[in-house]
C-alpha cells in the first residue's frame, strides 16, 4: 500500500471520527425547553413568538404555553382560572399545570403584597403546587420586573429601582428588593427544590442600561424611559430587553450575536449594547441560575405534544 493511499485513509477515518463528535456535540448543547408563562401583558411583552425565533437560531426549541389576563396580578389569574389568553393544546393553568411536562414556569408578580392570602408568595406557592407533581424537575422563576412611570410621565428609574420593600402599599412591590425577597422566601419555603428557584432579573438589566445611558454609553438615548411606550407597556427595543434576558436566563447562554430582527430592531450598535448589558447582569446574579450547575434537566417533550404546540388564543372572558 502507498504512502498517499495510507495518508488517504488516515484523512478520510480522522474527518469521519470528526463529524460524529461534531454532531453529537450539537445534540448533546441543543436544548429543548417547555415553558409555561403566568402574568398580564407584561409578561406578553416577552413576545414569544420572536423569542422563539431567537432561540432556533441557535439549534434549541422553545414550547410554550400561557395564562395571560390584561392587568391582572397573580391572585386575580389564580380566582378566575377559565378566563384570559392560553396555549392550545395546554390551555389555561388548571388543565397545564397538572397535565402537561414542563421544565420551567415563570411568574409575574403584579400589584400584591408579599405576605398576605392574596399576596404573590401565597400565590406563586399554589402555581408552585399545583405544577410539582407532574413536572418534579421543573425550575421556578420569579419575573423581576420593572417600575412604572408616575402620571405625568416622569420617572426616576435608579430610585424607584433601588427602593428597599416595605410592605406599605407605596409602591416599592416594583424594586429590587422586592423581586429579590421573593425569590428568597420561596427558597425557604421549597428547601428541596430551592436550587431550581431562580429570577429572571429583567429589572436590573434595564437599571444597568440606564448607567450606561447616563454615562453617555448608548447613542441615542438620554434616559431609559425611552424604551416604554405607556406608563408599564415596552416599545420595540423594551421588548427585545426582555425578551434577549429571558433568553440568556432561561437557555443559559451568552446573547451575543443574536438577531434583533424578530424584535424589528435594526440598529446594530444598540443591539450589541443591549446584548453586553444583559449578559453582565445575568451571567454574574446570584439569583439567575446561570454560571452554577442546575439540578434539572430539559424534560423530553413527547412527539404528539409537540405536533399540537401551535399557537392559540383562548377565549377572552374578561378583566381589563
């Protein structure tokens, strides 16, 4: 046999044994991810459809399902289980929850107290309950938000933001420290399950924006109010914040180089700032769960269930 027949051999054996590491690296990184979202419109800010978009680009799967009601904090949602926006085939939470795999819930806290019958630790424990028996890795995330513009339309988003919680009804339910003690108390109260309890820190994403636009740092921009587009609700670029933290939190991965197309933001440079900011914060919270080893793992979503996770919209009953 030849040398060049043997060196031949020898390529052609080293490409192959290459591809097989190749694509089971790829399979082994692609994630699929079942998500089930609980909150009002600001939770739809999210835009899952284009979040869907940005997670494909990157080889994963994103399925999803909803009980969205305009306005409505969680306790309203958890007394009026048949009305609002779903998912079909996984509907609104009393037939999701208990019925269906998921690896990952979120909650949106909204206008409630922490400790009271109808306040958000009450009730993120019932969603919490109700979704642990059929799905026993799932991970729990607690939606930081963000504070709303006064009537006028002014805010202080670094005050309102760094506020301390103090159960007063003043509005400090939207601070950090809020979102945070949250978070915490449903630690305490899930200590089998505390390592998959974790925070989508939305809100401080946009607090570290708002540095950088007070530093100069994003062209265009001369305070991060300018990302809303009512008193609560996002424009376009709001949307892509925090639908690009939802991303890097929940997949756990760096945002860098993703589209903003399916946002409609076409301005690279902002894109790229968003990105670097989103990462910084998630990638170095404690409470993100990103950078330390999950005890969950995606749960394998049945072929039937993933032909019919087809997007549509429940009968609108009522609230807002």
């Amino acid at each position: 046999m030849s040398y060049r027949r043997v060196v031949r051999m020898l390529t052609v054996g080293l490409l192959a044994i290459l591809t097989v590491v190749l694509l089971n690296f790829a399979a082994h990184s692609a994630q699929t991810l079942r998500v089930y979202h609980i909150g009002n419109s600001v939770t739809d800010t999210i835009n899952y459809n284009a979040l869907r978009q940005l997670v494909e680009s990157r080889g994963h799967q994103y399925v999803f399902g909803r009980h969205m009601i305009p306005g409505a904090p969680l306790a309203w949602i958890w007394e009026h289980p048949a009305d609002g926006f779903c998912e079909e085939p996984f509907g609104y939470y009393p037939n999701a929850l208990p019925n269906y795999q998921w690896d990952v819930l979120t909650l949106q806290p909204f206008d409630r107290q922490l400790d009271s019958n109808d306040g958000d630790l009450a009730m993120a424990k019932n969603y919490i309950n109700l979704a642990l028996p059929k799905s026993p890795n799932l991970r729990i995330y607690v939606y930081s938000r963000w504070p709303r513009r006064n009537e006028n339309g002014s805010l202080d988003f670094d005050e309102k933001w760094l506020r301390k919680y103090t159960s007063e009804g003043n509005g400090t339910e939207e601070s950090r420290d809020y979102f945070e003690k949250l978070t915490s108390e449903l630690r305490k109260a899930y200590p089998k399950t505390q390592d998959r309890i974790f925070m989508v820190p939305v809100g401080d994403v946009l607090y570290e924006l708002n540095q950088r636009i007070k530093a100069g740092q994003v062209p265009g921009y001369t305070n991060i109010t300018q990302v809303y587009s009512d008193g609560i609700h996002f424009n376009d670029v709001g949307s892509y914040i925090v639908g690009s933290t939802f991303y890097a939190t929940l997949f756990k991965e760096n945002p860098k180089g993703l589209t903003a197309s399916p946002y409609k933001v076409n301005n690279p440079e902002l894109v790229s700032i968003i990105q670097d900011a989103v990462w910084k914060v998630v990638s170095t919270h404690p409470l993100s769960g990103v950078g330390v080893a999950s005890a969950s793992q995606p749960q394998t979503q049945t072929q039937a269930q993933s032909a019919q996770a087809k997007k549509h919209n429940c009968l609108l009953k009522g609230f807002g």
